[in-house]
C-alpha cells in the first residue's frame, strides 16, 4: 500500500466532523507520502542533532493513531500496545522502529490510519464529538471532538517532522504528491 491508496473524500462543504475527518485524511496521505518508498536504511538515518528517524515517526503515528482513538472509544489499547502504559509505549516505539523491517512499520501504521479512521466514522455517527471521554480524573474530562483535534495536531506536528527528515534522505519536497 502507499499514499494513493489511502482514501480521501473531497469536502468542501461539510460538517464539522466531515471537515476534520477530510483535514485527517489529507493529512495522512501527506504522511504517508513523506515517509513512504524508503528502505530500512533511509528509514534507519540518524540526522544530527537529533535522535528522530523516519522509522521512529511511523511507529509513533501508528501508537498515536491507535490510542487516540481508543481514548475516544473509551477501550483499551490493542496489540502491540496493550502489554506497556502510554509514556513507556512511546519511548518504545520509537526505539524499536530501528530494528523493523519497512515492511512491518508500513503495514503497522497503515492497519493503524484504517483502523482509526473506519472507528472515528462510527463514533462520529454514534453520539457524534460531544460525547464526554472521562478516564478516572475528575480534572480531565474531555470530548471527542478534543481528542480528534489532538490526533490532526500529532499528524500535523510530525509531518513536518516527517518533510525536513525525507528531504535531508532523498531530496523530496513538496506539500503534496502530485
């Protein structure tokens, strides 16, 4: 699977969910775009100062894509996450994305988007994004509309991540694939 693959519905006048739902497919394909068609070693690449790899970015988004949305589901994370908490999950992905092959990370954060994106159409359509999300603290009580907002931020923030790393690899630029 790549970037064309994944589905994107034009919206250009839609509701709210429709229109957050269009800017988190756009989003992912812009992702999947730049961290796509590389080979473990390109995936592997250390650019100093920083310790972030294009691997680490795909297994992250994939963590990212499948605790958000199970925070909004309110059910537990599923494997491979289910065994670690949410901070040791993420050090560990991105430790561990430098020994999978590019095929396991591709297909982990592909399942990942599918997977999230089929539940978020439900979730939307079953109570919609006002839906109250309580996790135990009286203190954080939020809706689902805030958790989709802080998954489209992740991409958004990694992404960017994802440009400036696949540029220094191989030179591909740009916003969106032609």
């Amino acid at each position: 699977m790549d970037w064309s693959e994944l589905p994107l519905r034009e919206c250009l006048r839609g509701g709210e969910a429709e229109m957050l739902g269009f800017a988190l497919d756009r989003v992912r394909r812009q992702f999947a775009w730049k961290t796509g068609g590389l080979d473990a070693e390109q995936l592997r690449r250390l650019h100093s100062p920083s310790s972030m790899t294009l691997a680490g970015l795909i297994k992250h988004m994939a963590f990212v894509e499948e605790g958000f949305t199970a925070r909004a589901a309110g059910r537990a994370l599923g494997a491979p996450w289910d065994v670690r908490g949410w901070v040791e999950n993420d050090e560990w992905g991105w430790q561990s994305a430098v020994t999978d092959e590019p095929q396991e990370l591709y297909a982990l954060w592909y399942g990942a988007a599918a997977r999230s994106r089929a539940e978020w159409a439900e979730l939307s359509a079953d109570g919609g994004l006002d839906v109250a999300v309580d996790e135990g603290d009286p203190d954080w009580v939020v809706n689902r509309r805030r958790i989709l907002i802080d998954l489209l931020e992740e991409y958004l923030k990694h992404t960017g991540h994802a440009d400036v790393l696949r540029e220094a690899v191989d030179g591909l630029r740009g916003n969106d694939p032609e």
